[in-house]
C-alpha cells in the first residue's frame, strides 16, 4: 500500500508544477528548464508588437530568415574613430565598424584574456551593410558569403575575430575564445559538428554577441543559436544563475500583431525577437 501510495504521488509530482530539471552545472552556473508558463507573482503583463519580433540580440539571421531594417543596430561605430574601444587589440582593416556596446563589451573581453596572458588580437571583419555584403556575395560566392540582410554582418553584433600569432584554429586567441567568450555575452556561432543545423562551415574566428545569460546556457549545453531558440520555444521558460546574477528567460509567441508577455516589477529585463515567431523576455537580478 505505501508503495503504492509513493508512486502515485511520485507520478503528480512529476506531472505537474514541479518539472524542474537540473541539467547541467559548473562552479556557480546551473541550468533549470521549466516547462511552463513563469509565475505571475510580481509581475505585470504588457503587450509588445510584431515589429518587436525583428528586433534584439537574439535574431536569427541566415539563409531562412532575413534581417529586417529595424535589427540593425543603431549604434555603429568606426572602430579607428574611437581610440577608446581599441585597447588591447588591432584592427585588420581602419574601415571596420561595430556596435558600440559590442565593442565595449569585446575590449573587457580582451582585458580577461590579457590576464590569462592571452593578448594578441584581431578583428577582422565587423558589421557590413547591405552594399558591402552584396559585394562581397558577388565576389566570393555562395560557398563562402551569404546575400544582403542573410549574414550575421550586418547586424553589427558579430565580428570575425583573429590573432596576430597564427590561424585562430592553432592559436591561443581561438582556443581562450573557445572556452571564455559565453561568460562576457559571446558565442562561437558556426561550431565544428553543427554545419548540418547552422547551414554554415565551421568558423573559428566567428564570434556572436547575444547576451550573458543565453551564452552561458548555450555553452552548458552545447547549443547553437538555432537549437536554443528551439529549445527555449518548447521549454518556455529557463533560469541561469551566472556571474553573481540570478537571470530569467521566457518565450513568448507572437499572436497576430502582437504578443502579451509578463515582465517583472521591480527588477531590469530586456526584450528580444527571435527574427521569425515570437519575443523572448530577459529579467535579471
């Protein structure tokens, strides 16, 4: 009778509220997914439009799913007209630009490598708008460039990054990279063993800023962009607890023109599209 009465209670339990999974952790980071709505409890609700879908640090762009005009960032810079960004690293070409925030957000990433005696740097390329991209297409073809608006280029959040040492693949820039970038906001976008989900060739100096708490769960469980916005689509709702900072992750899907998403009180969140069919809210504490 006991048994029987611990297994049923055993089947509630797993079949209802508490469907929390620990998936992986590594020092303070620990991954949970709740399938599930998250609790309305200090939180309030607001409606976001369907232009907010195109917007953010989390839009797939590629070969699918085009950028809009409105996620392009709005602040690019010339990474030669400000000195104050350059420190630590070089710049391949003076041309290159990049958004602000990235860039400051790749220098402390610089600044962490230096620590760790790693201090030769590159960029390469940065954000292209859609002439040089078309010309670039023209000129290297399908097999080694996307068309205008389907790179990851033009939305000024990814940047091939190099070293002055040797190819990133053999270099100690590309092996740091490898195993710091998701705790400063960065992925390796286009990974070895995924070409088949990117659509893309490995690309080891390929470098994505999305967001600490979406770099550090797709680094825990090996995910590219596309499998964790997947993920998060059939989860719903995902916690991270990453640098001393407790972060929420809700998906919510766009209906019609707009979308109703609950946002908490009292504490900073951000809004991302996911570039095709829904919005996903950031809350942090």
């Amino acid at each position: 009778m006991r048994k029987w009465v611990f297994a049923f209670i055993l089947v509630i339990l797993l079949s209802y509220g508490i469907s929390q999974l620990n998936v992986k952790s590594a020092g303070e980071d620990k991954v949970n997914i709740e399938n599930g709505s998250l609790p309305t409890e200090d939180s309030q609700v607001i409606t976001v439009g369907k232009e907010q879908v195109h917007q953010g640090d989390l839009l797939l762009v590629n070969n699918d799913h085009a950028l809009h005009p409105e996620g392009i960032r709005s602040d690019i810079v010339s990474l030669s007209d400000r000195q104050d960004l350059v420190q630590g690293f070089g710049l391949l070409d003076p041309a290159i630009q990049l958004s602000e925030s990235v860039a400051k957000d790749f220098g402390e990433m610089v600044k962490g490598a230096k620590q760790d005696g790693v201090e030769h740097f590159l960029i390469n390329s940065g954000y292209r708008d859609a002439a040089k991209q078309d010309q670039l297409y023209r000129d290297m073809g399908h097999d080694y460039a996307l068309p205008a608006y389907h790179s990851e280029h033009n939305l000024g959040l990814s940047l091939d990054i190099g070293s002055t040492e040797a190819k990133m693949d053999d270099a100690e820039e590309g092996k740091w990279l490898k195993k710091h970038a998701w705790e400063y906001g960065f992925i390796l976008r286009y990974p070895k063993g995924k070409e088949e989900i990117t659509g893309i060739q490995y690309e080891p100096w390929h470098f994505r800023y999305v967001g600490k708490a979406h770099s550090a769960i797709m680094y825990h469980e090996d995910l590219t962009l596309e499998q964790y916005l997947d993920k998060l689509k059939m989860a719903k709702a995902m916690s991270i607890k990453t640098g001393g900072i407790q972060y929420t992750v809700a998906y919510y899907p766009m209906v019609g023109s707009s979308a109703t998403v609950q946002v908490p009180k009292g504490q900073q969140y951000d809004i991302s599209g996911n570039n095709y069919d829904g919005v996903i809210v950031t809350s942090y504490v």
